[in-house]
C-alpha cells in the first residue's frame, strides 16, 4: 500500500460557494422574471386590455344608441360588462400560461430543483400572477369605466 502525499496548494483552489436557502422572496423574484421573459404574456395582457376596453365601449354604445327616456340603464355595469364577459376568459388564459409554461419546455425540473418545496414554487407563481392581474385589471376596469360614463 502506497500514500502519496501533496505539499503546497490544492489542485481547485477557487473560492467557496456562498449558498442561501431558497426562500419565498427569491422564488417570487425568479417567477417574475419568468413570466417578464414569455412573450406570450405581453400579448395576453394587451388582448386583455383591447378586449376589456373594446367591449366595453361596444356595449355603452350600443345602449346609449337604444336607450328611451323610460328606459332604466345600469351605466356602472354597462361600462365595466367587458372586463366581467371577456376580461375573465382572457386571465384564465394567463393563468394557464404562467402555470404550465415551464412544463412545455422542461424548465419545470430546474425550477423544482432550485425550489423543491412545491408548495413555496406555487405560491410564489400565485402570487405573482396575482399582482400582475390585480395591477391591469385595475387599470382596464378604471378605463373602461371612465370610456363608458363618457359615452
């Protein structure tokens, strides 16, 4: 039996890794910049706007065209009817988009292995999804609203 032994420094003499468990924050921040760098989410939330919006003008249009003076109009619901008949449909869609995105590209395994609590990986895509929808469904509905009172 031979023992070899080494004098001076060692062969991978790089500095050591600082690691950091995986917290909610930084899952939260990861999904953020996922969900900025899918393309499809852009145009999601511009349908989501175009339709919320276009919708509504549609149908504020079309009854301050029908409308007689006997005639009781509900101006709050006509104007926001886009976001609650088209709007929802088009979150739904984002929400499958944010949810399934990484399984069509595999990047759902580095995701888990980064994060392998799921339950902290779901809430942190809730979460952002959350805030995102809360965000331009505020501004949708306000506009909306404000269109359609105008007209």
């Amino acid at each position: 039996m031979a023992t070899v032994t080494t004098t001076g420094r060692a062969r991978n003499s790089a500095a050591p890794v600082q690691r950091y468990p995986a917290s909610l924050a930084g899952t939260i921040r990861s999904e953020f910049t996922k969900l900025r760098s899918v393309r499809s989410t852009y145009w999601t939330l511009l349908v989501l706007l175009a339709a919320g919006i276009g919708f509504s003008i549609a149908d504020c249009a079309g009854t301050a065209a029908h409308w007689s003076h006997g005639q009781f109009i509900d101006a709050t619901q006509d104007s926001v009817g886009g976001m609650i008949l088209l709007g929802e449909l088009v979150i739904v869609v984002l929400g499958a988009l944010v949810i399934t995105s990484e399984y069509s590209t595999g990047m759902i395994r580095t995701s888990l292995t980064v994060m392998p609590k799921r339950g902290t990986l779901y809430a942190a895509k809730a979460a952002v999804f959350g805030a995102i929808t809360l965000a331009v469904s505020l501004v949708t509905t306000f506009a909306a609203f404000f269109i359609g009172q105008t007209l």
